[in-house]
C-alpha cells in the first residue's frame, strides 16, 4: 500500500472517529457515562 493510499484511510478513519463521537455527545451519552463511572466508584471503592 502507498503513501497516499495510507493517509487517505488514516483520515476517513479519523473523520468516522469524530462522527461517532458527535453522535453520541448529541445523544446525551457523556452524561450516562459519567453516572456509570461514578456508581463504580462509589460501590467499588466504597467512598459512599
């Protein structure tokens, strides 16, 4: 595979990287994330 040939998927993947990323901030996921994080934390380690 060539040079070029490489940059060019390096990129697409990157651009589909931030897409999905995009998608998943509009859908509100950041917040479940961090609520899931946080019950680990407090269950886990036993902060709570």
């Amino acid at each position: 595979m060539n040079s070029k040939a490489k940059i060019l998927l390096r990129t697409a993947g990157l651009f589909t990287a931030c897409a999905f990323v995009m998608y998943g901030l509009a859908r509100g996921e950041a917040a479940v994330v961090l609520n899931k994080a946080v019950n680990i934390c407090l269950e886990c380690i036993g902060l709570g």
